[in-house]
C-alpha cells in the first residue's frame, strides 16, 4: 500500500505514545506508594524513576530527612557533652575539663580546683540545644556543692547557664558560657 510507510510510523508513535502514559502512570503510583517520612521509601522512587515527575519533591524530602537526622545526633552529642562536662567537673579531672572547654585557663582552673576536696556539679538542660550549622548554645540549669580540704563546705547558688558550642573537627566543644 502506498501509505504502509505512514501508517507504521503512526503505528510507531502510538506505541511510544502508550508507552510513555503508561511511564507516567507507573511514576503516578508508585509516588502515591512512597512514604514520605521514611528515607528508604524515597530512595527507592528516586531509583526507580530517576527522571520522575516527582523527582525534585523526593529528593526534597530525603535531604530533610537527612538534615533532620544529623541535627537529631547533633542535640544527642551535645547533651552528652554537657553531661560528660559535669561528670568531669564533679571528678576534679582536669585534663577532660579542658578538652571539653578550650579557652579555660590551666593555672586559673588548677588555683579554682586546689582547694576543693569533693564537687558534685549538676547541668541539666532547660530545653534543646539551638543549632546553627557548627555553632550552637544550649540553655542550662547549673548547681555545685563543693566541700574544701578544710572541711567547709558551699553549696553554690542554682544558675541558668547558656553554654556556646561549635563543631570542630567533627566533634563539639564548648566555647564559653554567658
């Protein structure tokens, strides 16, 4: 037939055609299928459909999630932390103290910790840590009995504390306190 040329290409474009609305509904479903809070539910359209229609909202919501995660382990770290500097404080050990703290001074804390016997120091987070990228403040209730090698004793006054934070060397320490 004249038109057998024209007729297959039709036929051809139709097929593609075809095909790609059934492309399109099997992207539609399997979006409607992901869980949206659930990294490996994401991924798994992503590798499916990697040219998907929802393409740039899947891979949104990873990264949330992924930014979501960190920043979750970050608030862990930097509580322990916290906890850990007290533990240290209350230990006297001052080698920890310093790693944790930096700017402290080695001789102003040795001539502080020289006459105390005993410390029992307890920080205690008033609400999670503030992150912004390597930088953070958590604000803290702050209490210390101290008992001296004399055998007095001072029970300091409970204080709010902000301590300030930065990330270095993938590992938080505390800058200062206000």
């Amino acid at each position: 037939s004249p038109h057998a040329e024209e007729a297959a290409g039709l036929i051809a474009a139709l097929d593609r055609e075809a095909s790609a609305l059934q492309l399109r509904r099997a992207d539609e479903a399997a979006w409607k299928a992901v869980a949206p809070s659930e990294q490996s539910s994401l991924q798994a359209y992503l590798d499916r459909f990697a040219a998907g229609a929802h393409r740039g909202e899947a891979e949104q919501a990873l990264a949330e999630l992924r930014s979501a995660e960190l920043l979750k382990a970050d608030s862990a770290a930097i509580v322990a932390l916290i906890n850990q500097f007290a533990s240290a404080w209350s230990r006297k050990d001052m080698n920890s103290i310093l790693a944790m703290e930096r700017d402290l001074d080695r001789q102003v804390l040795k001539v502080q910790l020289t006459p105390v016997k005993t410390i029992d120091m307890k920080i205690s987070p008033l609400s999670p840590p503030q992150i912004a990228g390597t930088q953070a403040t958590i604000v803290c209730r702050r209490q210390a009995d101290e008992t001296f090698l004399d055998g007095s004793s001072r029970q300091n006054p409970e204080s709010v504390v902000t301590y300030l934070l930065s990330k270095r060397t993938g590992a938080w320490h505390i800058d200062g306190t206000r």
